[in-house]
C-alpha cells in the first residue's frame, strides 16, 4: 500500500506542477506558437510572413484566428507569400477597428472553395472597402452587430445613400438599424426598387416595426410579390394600412391564406387599399 | 447568587442543594470535582451507605452456562430487513484513520480533477444547459436533393467554411439529403460541398454573391426566423 501511495503522491505533485507551467508557457506568448507553426508549414520561407505576423500581433488580432488562418493556408498549399496577401487587408480592417473575425471568416471561405490567393485578396479589400462605407453611414459609435449589418446589407446590393437614409432616421431601439438593414436587403432581393423599399421602411420604423425582426414584414411583400402584386402596390397597401395604425399581422393573414387557392377576389388588406383582389396564386394574375 | 437546584434522594423526598454550600469553598474557587469525592459522598449519604451494605452482602452468583447461548440464539432470531441493515449501516459512526501522506494525496487528485475539469464543469453545469451559450439555440435541418452524389457536406459561417465537417445522410437511400445542425440566432451564409464540388441551396430564402464566382444562401436565425416558419 505505501509504495502505492508513494508513487500516487509523486505523480500528483508532478501534475500539479507541470500544469499551471504549461498553462503559463501557452498563455504568455501564444503568439510564439503561431510563429513556430508558420515556420514548420512554411520552413525557411516563414521569414516572408514573419513582418505580418509581427503586425497582426501589434494590431490586436486574435493569435487563434491567425493560427487557424496560417494552418488551412498550408492545408491548401497556398504558398508564405499567399498567407502574406491573406494577411495584409485583415491587419488592416483590424487597425480601422472592424472585427477582423469577419475577414478571417471570409479568407477561409475562399481557401476552402479553392480560390486564388489574389482573388480572394480583392475579395478582402472590397469587403474593407464595405465596411469602410457602413461605418461611414454609422458613425463611430457604432457597435459591431449594426456594423456587420449595415456591411452585409452593402454588400447584399442596398446602395450606401439608402442605407444613410434610414440611418438618419431617429429610432431609439438600438436593434432597428440591424433588422431595417436585413429588410432593405431582402425587398432589394425580392426585385423591389429601393426607393419604394426605403419608404416601406421608413414607414415600418415609424409605426414601431422593425425593432425585434423583420422577418413578418418581409413575408408580407414576398407572399403579396408571389401573388403578382406590384412593389408599387404592396408598397402603398403596407403604408396605408400603417398610417391607419392597424396591424400589419392582419394584412398577412389575409395573404396566407389566399397564396394557398385560389378563392374568391377580394381586397388585399383593407377595403380603401390601393391593391385590388388577385384571385389565385402566382404572377400576373387577373383584376387588373 | 443563590441558584438552586432539586435533587431526588433514594428515599423518594426532594432535597434542595444550594450551589454556594456544595460548590464554593469560600475562596472564589470552584474545584473540578466540586470539593467532594464520590467517596466522601457515599460516606456522609446515610441512603447511599446502606445501598452499598445492601450490594456488598449479596451472594457473588455466576450466570447458568447456557446463559450466553441462549441469549445469543435470541439476537440471531431477530432478522433485520434489507433497508433496515442498509440504513444501520449508513448511518453507523465509523471511524476512519488517514496519515499525512493520503490525505495529502487526495487533496492533490482533488485540485488535479478540479484543474481539467473545472472549465468544462464552468462550460456546461447541471442540467446540460451550457451557461456560456444563450438558452436559446436552433435545431436546423439542412436539405440538399441529389440521388447521384455520393457525398454531400454542409459549410457556412457557422463553422468556418470546413468542408468535410458537417456531413448530410441519405438515410432513406431517395437522394434526399439531411443533417439537422444546433445554430445560435444570427445571420449565416452557406453552401453544400457535393462530391468536392461546392452547389448553391436552390431551395434558400435569400443569397449572396460570395465573391468567388458563387451565391451563398443566407439564412437568418432569430426573431426574423420566428415570424417566418
């Protein structure tokens, strides 16, 4: 029993102090690791991205992000130079304070879908170049999922001056500028002209929509859209049907329930709405 | 002070002691045994000294020699149920001796285990609900039709865009493709990766150009997500 205990205990003691020592040497310099895993993919050329590294480390970003970056790089046989062109635009989107995560996420979508290192260099530059206008839109103070929002919303095709324009827009829900942006995008999507779909919006912010989702009030253009109607109609059918202070769940229950037959014609929304009934489903259909 | 106290004497009457009298010996001092032997007690207590002559003239008797085995035969037939020897067992005083040397063992085994799996106690405490995570997380099911692919994977945002990571089941052999994966409310894009080639979601809401020639489906989890399904 004794030359048990005995072992047990020296084995305990060893654990307990190789453990905060390795935790220690993993903590201190995390960035040493990453420097040894560019050597060891990269051999004697790990010196062309080692002024990188050094910047990326200088301007905050995560060594885990550049460590995941580096190892599916060479995963893919890009070559030190590549990593240093991945590199270069995500040190900068950092330095301007964007989330580099982001860039990082986007780097690796182009590795993984065996993009040319150059390409997916432009592809950075462009989204910088994105994120650049959305803080533009924004203003400094703000925060990162409205940034990335706005950004998307960009990148999805909403010109930068209808984005400002909903930006001006006083709201006090600080999710609105997330969810208007997410509708502008998809009504862009949907084939609206965005200056109908800045109004919608406008209009849906100002009756107190878009606070928490945008997903019903998108849905209501969408089905209307399915059922033929114009942008120009469902646009005026949704403002009236606001401006009357109604909700705009009564307006999707009726089009629910007429995108399934093709029932009797009857008013889209309510009676003194510009839409017309649109028996059926599908496009261009009839009372026109 | 004058506390008192009632005492029962052997003949059945109430006698009051006072504590000053039997305790004090008029210096302050009260003595552990408080000033008397038990034998000085015996010798002055009339009834005490007479129960003793009473013991001392009694016949020194030896118990029959069956005594011991009747007595045990006795406690054997009193069989105890299950629950009831558990419960004595359980609840029996014991006495446990370690040395230095053990207990210091156990306390090291106890910080080791605390130290490894401390941040995954941390991660996900009882009940299996992860404390880091929002409680609410999306269970959803990604569909691809192809009955020619031999391989079809699911990739996005939500996993860093590995292709080979999240695999999809033919599990019914009709070429309808599944896999149900958990998503925190956020916006996602993503593709599938068939037999090495990457393919849009036809059947997506909305898309993005990717940047690199192909769409990527969006897929917002949310609110947004609530008021559509």
């Amino acid at each position: 029993m004794k030359p048990f205990l005995s072992l047990l205990l020296r084995l305990c003691l060893a654990l307990l102090m190789l453990f905060p020592a390795g935790s220690y040497a993993r903590a201190s310099d995390p960035w040493a690791s990453v420097k040894q895993t560019a050597l060891s993919a990269y051999g004697p050329n790990a010196q062309e991205i080692h002024q990188e590294l050094r910047s990326a480390e200088n301007a905050g970003i995560p060594p885990e992000q550049v460590m995941n970056l580096l190892s599916r790089a060479s995963g893919a046989a890009l070559t030190a130079d590549d990593v240093a062109r991945l590199l270069h635009p995500i040190i900068r989107a950092k330095k301007e304070n964007f989330p580099s995560e982001s860039f990082v996420d986007k780097a690796l979508e182009g590795i993984a879908k065996g993009a040319p290192a150059p390409l997916i260099e432009s592809v950075l530059d462009r989204k910088l170049a994105t994120y650049g206008s959305a803080a533009e839109i924004l203003g400094k103070t703000a925060d990162r999922k409205t940034l990335e929002a706005t950004a998307l919303s960009l990148e999805r095709g909403v010109r930068p001056e209808i984005m400002k324009e909903i930006a001006s827009l006083d709201s006090r829900s600080p999710g609105t500028m997330v969810h208007a942006s997410q509708a502008l995008a998809d009504l862009t999507e949907l084939g609206f002209p965005q200056e109908l779909g800045v109004k919608l919006v406008t209009a849906g912010i100002q009756s107190g929509y878009l606070r928490s989702e945008s997903g019903s009030f998108v849905e209501i253009a969408a089905r209307a859209h399915k059922l033929g109607y114009s942008a120009a109609e469902i646009t005026g059918a949704m403002e009236s049907q606001l401006k009357r202070g109604r909700p705009l769940s009564d307006l999707l229950t009726e089009i629910r329930g007429k995108a399934g037959f093709g029932g009797p014609r009857s008013g889209f929304g309510a009676s003194d709405s510009s839409l017309r009934g649109r028996g059926g489903q599908g496009r261009g259909g009839q009372g026109r | 002070m004058s506390s008192e106290k009632t005492n029962r004497d052997p003949s059945g009457t109430i006698s009051t002691l006072r504590s000053e009298e039997t305790l004090d010996r008029g210096d302050g001092i009260v003595p552990a045994h408080g000033g008397r032997t038990p034998d000085h007690d015996v010798d002055e207590d009339p009834a005490l000294a007479s129960l003793g002559e009473m013991f001392r003239s009694l016949d020194d008797l030896e118990p029959p020699e069956e005594f011991t085995s009747h007595v045990m035969t006795r406690v054997r037939e009193v069989q105890r149920s299950l629950p009831v020897r558990l419960w004595i067992a359980l609840t029996r005083p014991r006495t446990i001796r370690v040395n230095l040397a053990q207990a210091f063992a156990g306390a090291c085994i106890a910080m080791v285990l605390l130290l490894v799996a401390g941040p995954a106690l941390q991660r996900v405490p009882f009940g299996g609900v992860p404390a880091s995570k929002p409680a609410k997380e999306y269970l959803v099911q990604f569909t691809y039709r192809d009955p020619g692919a031999a391989a079809v994977y699911i990739a996005g945002t939500f996993n860093q865009w590995k292709p080979e990571e999240i695999p999809l089941a033919d599990v019914s052999g009709n070429g309808v493709w599944t896999a149900t994966v958990p998503l925190k409310p956020d916006v996602y894009e993503y593709m599938f990766y068939v037999d090495g080639h990457w393919k849009s979601d036809d059947r997506a809401a909305y898309y993005k150009d990717d940047g690199f020639g192909r769409k990527n489906a969006v897929l917002r989890l949310g609110n947004s997500h609530e008021a559509l399904s």
